[in-house]
C-alpha cells in the first residue's frame, strides 16, 4: 500500500511542464521547469470555467525577429509585453532574449479576433522589431473556438534558439534568401527530386508532415540538426542551391545564416515555414500541395492539416495515424501516435507499465529522461506492439 501512495504521490509532485495542462496543477518547486528547455511539446486547452461554443474566436499568430537587445531592454520587454497582452487577453509563449546569444524575440499567441489589429500595431510599434522592415506575422490556417495556449508566458532565455556552435546575434548578419510560399513552390515544383531540400525539425514533425523529396533529418532537437546539417554538406560544392524549411523560419535563418559563413552561397529558405505555405495553398485556387500530411505545431492544437494525407501510424497497432498525444502517466509523457481505438484500450497510456502506474498497482521508478519523452526506445516500441496484437 505505501507503494501505491508513493507512486501517487510522484504523479503530483515529479511531474514536468505538462502537469498543469493534463491535471490543472503546478509543478513542484523542487523540479526544475521544462519549459526552460527550447522544444516544448505538449499544450493542451481544457478550460474548465469557460463556455464551449462552436463559433470561432481565436486566432494563432507568430512572428519571430532576430535583433540585438541588451539585457535591461530584455527585461523592459519582458514587462511591457506581457503588461499589454494581459490587458487584452491574449495567450501564448513569447521568448525574448540577449544580443549576447542569439537575441530578439520568438511569439506563439492565441490571439483573440477583435484584438488582432490592437496586437500587430502593438508589436510594430516596438522600434528593434522593425529595424529591416514591418514584422511578418504568420497566422494559423484555421481559427480556433479556444486559445491554443493555457496562460500567457513571456520569458527571458540565453538564446532563441540553442545551437551547440555558440552563436551570437552579430553572427547572424548574413541571411539566406526568403522565398515567399508562392516562389518556393515554384522553384520546387520545377526541380523536383533534384533540388537539395532540408528538414531542418525534430524527427516526429517529419514524421506526420514534410515536403516531397526532403531530407529527414532525424534528430531529437535542432541543437543536435546543426551537426547532422553539417555532415550532410559535407561533399556539397559551395555553390550548390540548398533548399531548407521549418514550422516558422526562425531555425533556418539562424542555419542558413551559419552556412553562408562557412561559405555556401545559394541558400535558400521558406519564408514564414511550413505555417506560411500552409496559408498559401489553402487559399490558392488549384493548387496541388508539395507539403503532405500534418504541420506539427507547438501548442495545444499539436498540429494543423496541409493535406489529407496521413504519413505515419499507430504507436501500438500500426493503423493509419497522425495525431500525436502525450502519454497520460505524466512521469512518463512519451509524445506519440496513437488512434482511438488503441487510445480507448489503453487509457491514453503508451504501455502496459504506464496505464498500472496510473491505476496505482505499480509504483513508477524510472529516472527523468528527455529524450526518451520524444523518441520511443525500441524496447518500449516492441513491448508496445505486442500489447497491440
């Protein structure tokens, strides 16, 4: 019985970031917060005290700007920022962040549909945002009838992005070229399998979304894409067109940044992501899609469909299945892909061992790893399968 209290007790008090969003409770003091880490996975809406409607009244908005600011202007920001977007109800994470790392800001909001202009004059009149020009939102495809987001974070980091190269954002003053939706698909379609396209996401954003013909990357965080880009170059002439995309821009203008220093010279990126072709295509009249499957999104709604195609499948019995969850034992939180059926037999768990530890007939005991958050262990992947069959 004491097991079973303790276990309990560990699904209160150990649990990460994702604590609050699954059981509307804060995290323990005694745990440092995942939300420090660059890759958020899990953002769910279920609010409680708020009336469903089906009318929309959302809306998602994103920008991202890579300035220099010192650290009182960071702080400013921090405050003023945050002060206004309360005011008007608005949700989301804001990163902002120092010119001694890679420094400017990174904005994921809901954002109500009466305050859209109130929001975008309020960012443009911030004067180191527009420094090359008016900010470039992007927009979700669809609106939502709740936020995305369950509160509204702004925070300070080192970096807007972690790369393991140490850049700052004076090292970023060289850009690769911006193709807006409509000249990227152009270009691609016109080459086809013989343009040179990087994914520069984690492996599970691939896996349920990408571009024809592009080049998987396969790495846990974009920290570690730096190295796999690298070696993937490796052979390239200099001069050879590069071809590169993400869910926003942000992780390519600092990549394609960093390989037109080493030299590469015709590097070429999607302005405003996979977000922004999205939006493309949806309101393009006869427009076939190069971009298959789901746009994986770091919020509550994990994901916006480009086309109806499904690429991946079940984590337990390989059916046709796109939609990632968390696993609902929350020391374990694995990210995967699971259908109903399979969500219904398991309780929303991904193993036999996580749906007894939340019953509480087994005590949980296993250590903290995140990676193993994102990327399913063999073992865990063939003990899966079996419950399956």
């Amino acid at each position: 019985m004491n097991g079973l209290i303790k276990t309990a007790s560990l699904l209160f008090s150990r649990s990460p970031l994702w604590q609050p969003t699954l059981l509307g409770l804060k995290p323990a003091k005694s745990i440092r917060p995942v939300w420090s880490r660059t890759t958020q996975l899990s953002f769910s809406c279920s609010f409680s005290t708020q009336t469903q409607s089906n009318i929309a009244r959302f809306r998602p908005v994103a920008f991202y700007s890579i300035v220099p600011l010192s650290q009182d202007r960071v702080r400013e920001l921090q405050s003023e920022i945050h002060s206004r977007l309360k005011q008007i109800d608005v949700v989301g994470r804001i990163y902002l962040a120092p010119e001694q790392g890679i420094g400017g800001i990174n904005c994921q909001m809901a954002v109500p549909l009466s305050q859209l202009e109130t929001v975008k004059s309020f960012f443009q009149g911030i004067r180191e945002f527009t420094q090359t020009g008016p900010i470039a939102f992007t927009e979700g495809i669809q609106d939502t009838t709740t936020p995305s987001f369950r509160n509204l974070r702004v925070v300070t980091k080192r970096n807007l992005v972690a790369t393991k190269v140490g850049l700052q954002t004076k090292d970023l003053e060289m850009q690769p070229d911006y193709l807006d939706p409509a000249v990227w698909h152009e270009q691609l379609a016109d080459k086809g399998n013989q343009a040179f396209v990087l994914d520069m996401r984690n492996h599970y954003e691939y896996d349920i979304g990408h571009f024809e013909h592009a080049v998987k990357m396969d790495v846990d965080t974009f920290r570690d894409g730096m190295e796999v880009m690298d070696s993937l170059l490796k052979e390239k002439p200099k001069n050879e067109e590069i071809y590169m995309y993400c869910t926003g821009g942000i992780r390519c203008s600092v990549a394609g940044s960093y390989l037109l220093k080493k030299g590469y010279s015709k590097v070429k990126m999607l302005k405003g992501g996979v977000s922004a072709y999205g939006n493309y295509v949806s309101k393009g009249k006869n427009k076939t899609s190069l971009f298959r499957g789901m746009n994986f999104t770091f919020d509550g709604r994990r994901g916006e469909r480009i086309t109806d195609d499904v690429l991946s499948h079940c984590f337990h019995c390989n059916a046709p299945c796109d939609r990632l969850s968390n696993c609902s034992n929350t020391l374990c939180h694995l990210l995967f892909t699971q259908c109903d059926a399979c969500q219904a037999k398991m309780d929303k768990t991904c193993s036999t061992k996580c749906k007894e530890t939340i019953e509480g007939k087994i005590e949980w005991t296993d250590e903290y790893n995140y990676h193993n958050q994102i990327r399913p262990t063999a073992q865990k992947k063939a003990v899966a399968v079996a419950v399956a069959v």
